[in-house]
C-alpha cells in the first residue's frame, strides 16, 4: 500500500506480485511435498529470521526517513519494478513460518499425500491467483485514491509504514534470541 501511494499503482502491484510469489513459492514445498526443501528452511530458519529482520528495519528506517513523491510515478521503468518485485519475495520468502502454515493447511485438506498432484497444482496456482488478484484490487484501490492525500499525510503514512516495518523486524530478530 505505501508504495502505491508513493510510487503508483503499478510499482504497488509489482510489490504485491513479489509476495504472492512467495506465498506460492511455499504453497508448492509444502503441497507437493518437498520435505528435503522443507527441512532446509525449517533448519536454516534462525539464519532467514535474522536476515529477514535485518531486511525488516533497512526497509523501515528507508520508509520513516523517505520524503513523499509528489506525484504518482504513470510510467514505471522495468528496473524499478523488478526492484519492488524482488525486494517484496525476499521479504515474504524470509518468513519461514509460512512455510509451516501451508503444510499444515494442505495437510489438513489431504492435498499431496496421495501423490496424485493436480490438487496441489490447483491449489498453488489458486494461492497465487488469489493473492494477485488481491494485490491488484488493493493497488487500483489505494491509487484511486491517492490524489486526496496531502504531502503531510504521504509523509505520516510513510512514517508509520517504516515505524511499522522496523518493530517487525525487531520482533523478528528478537524471536532468534
């Protein structure tokens, strides 16, 4: 959201893609299987949690200290939204604990255990489908919108989004601990 208010609609929607590729991402470890992948996450998970969190309070400290754009960006170069893209799946993908909830979501629908994979197929591509379309509702949603906030309100907006980003990524670190 504080992208799009930012940057526009399409470097929001960039954003959200990232984390919905994630989310299926882990959808597929945890409904085709993958355990050996899994297992790897799931023993790495102190090393991701910490990175994760450092990743946390860079993005926090950027977002309280960055100046509001004046205007929507209309024409985003590809570089910027591969960067939005990346930045948001490195952010999403360093949350192990996604992981978790998959498997026991997909366990608990019987989705891979019977090695017939069209149902994981279906449901990961529905994950992502799903997350996507919401990504793009939110993003033309708030860019709708986002011509009534004055340069103030950017500035608050993007203070509390970085206040927001920095406490979890304190949490984060803090759970290693």
């Amino acid at each position: 959201m504080q992208r799009t208010l930012s940057e526009g609609r399409l470097s929001g929607f960039a954003s959200g893609l990232g984390a919905a590729s994630a989310d299926a991402v882990y959808g597929a470890i945890a409904g085709f299987g993958i355990t050996v992948l899994s297992s790897l996450l799931l023993d790495h998970r102190t090393g991701i949690r910490v990175g994760g969190g450092l990743l946390l309070l860079y993005l926090g400290v950027r977002s309280f200290r960055a100046e509001p754009a004046e205007t929507a960006v209309s024409t985003a170069d590809v570089r910027g939204l591969l960067g939005d893209y990346g930045s948001t799946f490195l952010l999403t993908i360093t949350n192990p604990v996604t992981v978790i909830a998959f498997v026991g979501i997909f366990a608990g629908l019987g989705v891979g255990v019977s090695g017939d994979y069209s149902d994981a197929t279906a449901l990961v591509g529905g994950v992502f489908l799903g997350s996507s379309l919401w990504w793009l509702a939110l993003s033309a949603g708030v860019s709708r919108f986002r011509s009534r906030f004055t340069r103030s309100v950017m500035r608050r907006v993007s203070q509390l989004a970085g206040a927001v980003l920095v406490g979890f990524g304190l949490l984060a670190i803090w759970g290693v601990l």
